[in-house]
C-alpha cells in the first residue's frame, strides 16, 4: 500500500507533514493521485495563511495525532466557537 492511499483515508484532516526542505502543521484538503493539497496554518495565530500543492514523491514524514496536533484542533475549534458567538 502506498502513502497516497493511506493519506486519502485522512483527507481533511489536520497533520504535521515534513518534505523536501519544509515541514508545517495544516490541514489536508486534498489527496490526488500525484499531489497532495495542503493549507497551512501559521501555529502562532492559529490562521490559515498559505495552501501547498506538494508532489507525492517529496513527502518524507507525515503525522496525523499526537499532542502537537490536538492542541491544533482544540485552538482552531475555539475559533470557530467564538465566530459562532
């Protein structure tokens, strides 16, 4: 099984992807066959505010849980609780 079939199992989804000579924390908004469409999130302030089409074959490592990614999710839902307010 190749990674592409396993991250299209997790799109939309938030993780740590690391390739070539980058690595972010975003969301996966897109898995297709030969790319991949990742928004990033600056951590800082919890805004998206870049999207990276990345090419399949240059990812290296992606993280989907952990603690890192939690806190993620906990900081963009209260976001989106306090738009809601």
């Amino acid at each position: 099984m190749n990674l592409i079939t396993q991250l299209k199992k997790f799109e939309g989804n938030y993780a740590f992807i690391r390739w070539t000579n980058s690595e972010e924390y975003g969301k996966l908004s897109y898995v297709g066959s030969d790319f991949i469409q990742f928004d990033i999130i600056n951590v800082t302030d919890m805004e998206y505010y870049e999207t990276a089409f990345i090419k399949s074959h240059l990812i290296q490592e992606v993280l989907i849980g952990g603690a890192d990614i939690s806190r993620i999710i906990a900081e963009v839902s209260s976001k989106l609780t306090d738009a809601n307010r």
